[in-house]
C-alpha cells in the first residue's frame, strides 16, 4: 500500500503574496471551493494579521469551505498564518478557529542572515521566541505547523535544536522552507534526512517541504523532499507565489501518479478538477498560463510534427506519459443549448461543483439565454468563464450598465459608456480613441477618475469557432502615496482584472472595470473619495 502525501495549498496565501495577483474576497472563496473539488487536504487560506480584509477572507473560507454540511463529506483543513507575535497568532486564530480542521501556521527566521538584518535578534532570543510562541498557538489549536523560514540556509544544528523546541511545544508539522529558492535537489534531499535523522521526536510530526522557484528547481526539490521522508508538500496552483514563485501542485501531483511505481506514493488529490482550477486562478489573478507550461499549458498535449501525431494515432502512449482526461483537458462536456431550461443550467452548474445563490443564478441564466440565442453549443468551459467573469464583477464599486460603441474604415471610433457609480447614480460618458477599446478605456477613465495606467491587454477566445465567448485580461497600474508613520512614501500598485462575454468590447470593458475596481480596494481610493465628497 503506498503511502500518502499531504497536499498542502499555499495559492491563496504565498501564492497571492505575488505583485499583481491579488484577489478579491468572493475570487478567493470560489477558488477555496474549487480547492475542495481538486481534494486538497490543507488550504492555507491567508495571512490574517495583513489586513482586516485579509481576516474576513480566511474567516468565511473558514465557515463556508471547512464545514462538512453532510456527513461524509470531504473537508479540507483550514489553515492561517502567522509571524511568532501572539497578535498574528491571535488573529490568525479567529480566522480558522470556525472550521471543522483549523491549523495555525507559525513562523521565525533560521539562518544567521535573517536572524541578523531581519530580526535583530540573537539565536539564543529565536529559540525563546520558539517555544513561546509555539506554546502559546497550541494552548488555542491543537494543529500546528512551525516553519523555520529561510531553513535551507540555516547552520543545521541550530535548525535541528529549533525544531525540537518546536515539538516540544506542541507543532504537529514541521515545515522546511528553501525560502529564497537556492538549495539544489541533492541538497534539499539531504537536508530533509538529515532533519529526520537528528531531530529529537520528529517521528511524531510530518514534515512537509516548502520551496521557491527562483533557480528552476521547486518541483525537483519537492520530490527530492519527498523521497527523503517529507510527507506533506507545500504547492501552489500554477505555481504561483512570492518572485518566481512555489512549486506547482500540478507538477508535483501529476509526478507523483505518472511515476507512482518509481515512488511508491499517492496523493488524494481528484486529478480531473486540475485543468479547471488551474484555469480559474489564471483568471482570477491575470497570470497567464504559458503555452508550454507542464501539465496545464495549450501545448502540454499538442502533437505539432507529424512523426510524433502519426505515434499518437496508432498508441497514445507513444508520446503521451499521461492522458489529457486525468487532468481533466479534452473532457466530454454536457453540452448546453437555447432550449436548456434554467433547471438544466442549475444542475450543470451543481455538477461542476458551483453552489450560486438563487439571485446569481437568476442573474447567470440571463446571461446564458443571451448567449444560447448567439451561440449553438455551450460548453463547461464557457459556464466557467460566465461564472469567474460575475465573481469579478461581483460587489464592485462602478458596473457596467450599457456600451455603444462605433468603429470601423469610415470616421473616427467612438465609445459611450453608461456606469452605475458607487452613489447608485448612472453616469454616461463619450469618447473618441485610437480604436474602439481605447475609446472606451478613455470614457471609463473620464468617469471613475482613477490616475492609472494600462500595463497589459489579452485577449483569448475559451473554445474554437467563430462564435466563443471572449476572455480579456487586463493589468493596471497605479502610484499611490502611503503614509507609514509620519512618512509619506510612494507606493506601485499592480493589479489584474477579468472579464469574459460572447462580445469581445463587453469582456474588455468588464476586464478593464474589474481591474479598476480592485485597484479602489488595494488603495482604499474609495474611502478617501468619500472622505473628501
Ligand atoms: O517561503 C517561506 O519561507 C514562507 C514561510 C512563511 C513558510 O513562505
Ligand atoms: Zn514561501
């Protein structure tokens, strides 16, 4: 019987850490759902103390994903971060205190570089700061993990001396961070056994792998964690996270169950939901996903030369190590048309795992109606994308309210944009632009009156043919001034925004909305906009 693997996900924690992909709280809850769909056994859910926003993400991830609402269900723990300050750890407890599995993770810096120019402090003050803080955390939750951060760099017999106090102070899990991504497979490996091998009472806790990207080398070093004894690995979707970000939970997965002989280990994780969560978290923070990306790229099971496309036809296996169905690519779809009733539609929905109110129903069947008029076939992927698009649409400040616009050979184009502005008021505005999108940004901008500019623009069609629903994808950026004590300091902010509809100028604008709208959030431009009307 092969052993299993914890599968811990970070997406939502490191994962969001990375500049320009940030999500808002209803992205954050859907992605945690789909989390749940994938199997995932530890949702790390946040960092609570960052923010008062961040808190009430983690505690409705909490309430809504970590509830088993019937019994059998599969639960997956929830999970808050923490630096050793009993204010992190009290705020991250009040984020996962409601779920059925809380965890707390705490962590402190390891290596002599950190504890010096980081913390300021002695090494003698990181092992008191340990155990107080690893005390106090488990006198409120039973599941700890400790991380001693930037471990790969630490001397080892002080880390080995750290994670004792750990244990001793009652931390279930013993994460191993290679925090700024610089230990090869070899030495990661090794740390790992070494860790085992000279740690008092580690055969009570699982140890789990924690790895950045920065060399290229995550997922490798993950698996050579796992095959030195680490039970848990720390991944995020797409391999997203902090630089160059964290070990894809895709790849580690996927490696694990292609070569399951060589490593004689499993994961519980629901292979089929990988391409559709992987697509989410792309839409929902605007990090694309590159076309050779393993596993969940365009091209991950594209056969381009004609000897390897003659190979597959006669045996799939001959160029392919896995098939496109077990992550779920290529799946047959329930297919959906204009005489699909809204019960239909509600079903299709609950089978891929949604659960929308009555009213987002309402508001989704509408739109579905609208495009089964257009378009003949409706697709899984289309419901996917009608349903981000919404969730990033959901609880904005401006929406959209109607667009005309005028382009083509003959005179110049021409945009009018009709917004519902955060004082319930409709506000129209018109401009000419060097197309129809810049038209219409022009008019958006001369209405929100947010100073930002436009960093990127893409635009995908979801399924082939002449009539698929467009998806745009927008980063906006702004400057914005911070004042940290008494300090005025100017700060970048990047975000993403998404939007998706069967008429490519609508997904723009949406896009382009979304992405204004939570660049209002992640500067607070609302309040102070309220503060001086
Ligand atoms: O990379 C890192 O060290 C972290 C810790 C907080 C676990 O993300
Ligand atoms: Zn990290």
């Amino acid at each position: 019987m092969n052993e299993k693997i914890l599968v811990f996900d970070t997406t939502l924690r490191d994962g969001e850490q990375s500049p320009g992909a940030s999500m808002t709280s209803s992205e954050k809850l859907e992605v945690a759902r789909a989390l749940r769909r994938l199997k995932v056994d530890i949702i790390e859910a946040g960092f609570p103390i960052a923010s008062p926003d961040d808190l009430a993400a983690v505690q409705t991830i909490a309430r809504e994903v970590g509830i088993a609402k019937d019994p059998g269900q599969f639960i997956p723990s929830i999970c808050g971060l923490a630096r050793c300050a009993q204010k992190d750890i009290d705020a991250a407890w009040e984020g996962v205190r409601d779920a059925d599995q809380p965890r707390i993770h705490v962590f402190l810096a390891a290596s002599p570089i950190h504890m010096k120019y980081k913390l300021r402090m002695e090494p003698e003050e990181v092992l008191r700061r340990t155990a107080e803080m690893v005390a106090y955390a488990s006198s409120k939750c039973k599941n700890i993990e400790f991380s001693p951060e930037d471990a790969s760099r630490a001397e080892p017999e002080f880390l080995y001396k750290m994670l004792d106090i750990a244990i001793q102070n009652g931390a279930t899990t013993l994460n191993i961070p290679d925090t700024v991504g610089y230990a090869t497979p070899q030495e990661y490996g090794e740390l790992i056994r070494m860790i085992r091998e000279n740690t008092p009472g580690i055969e009570k806790c699982v140890i789990s792998t924690h790895v950045h990207d920065d060399l290229g080398l995550a997922v490798a070093n993950t698996l050579a964690g796992v095959l030195n004894g680490a039970r848990q690995v720390e991944v995020t979707i797409n391999g997203i996270g902090e630089r160059a970000g964290n070990a894809a939970l895709e790849e580690v997965v996927m490696a694990l169950q292609t070569r399951q002989k060589y490593f004689n280990l499993t994961t519980g994780i629901e292979t089929t939901h990988i391409a559709r969560v992987s697509q989410m978290v792309s839409n929902f923070t605007g990090f694309k996903i590159p076309p050779n990306k393993a596993i969940v790229g365009g091209n991950a099971f594209a056969h381009e030369s004609g000897i390897h496309q003659d190979g597959v036809l006669k045996n799939a296996m001959t160029y392919e190590i896995m098939k496109p169905e077990d992550v779920g690519v290529r799946q047959s779809n329930l297919v959906l048309g204009k005489h699909s009733g809204r019960h239909a539609l509600s079903q299709r929905l609950k089978d891929m795992g949604y659960n929308l109110s009555e009213k987002d129903l309402n508001t989704l069947f509408a739109r579905f109606k609208e495009l089964a008029d257009k378009k003949k076939n409706i697709t899984d992927n289309d419901l996917d994308a009608l349903v981000s698009s919404d969730i990033s649409q959901s609880h904005a400040y401006y929406q959209l309210d109607g667009l005309q616009v005028t382009c083509g050979t003959i005179g110049m184009p021409t945009a009018s944009v009709r917004l519902v502005c955060p004082d319930g008021v409709v506000r129209t505005h018109a401009c000419i632009g060097t197309g129809p999108i810049d038209a219409s940004y022009k008019a958006i901008d001369a209405l929100v009156q947010i100073p930002s500019t436009l960093k990127e623009f893409a635009i995908h069609a979801i399924t082939e043919g002449i009539d698929a629903v467009g998806e745009v994808s927008v980063r906006v950026e702004s400057q914005v001034n911070e004042n940290d004590s008494q300090i005025e300091t100017e700060k970048t902010v990047l975000v993403s925004g998404y939007g998706a509809d069967d008429d490519i100028l609508v997904a723009s604008v949406k896009s382009y909305l979304s992405a204004l709208n939570r660049l209002m959030d992640a500067t607070h431009i609302f309040e102070k906009k309220e503060h001086h009307v």
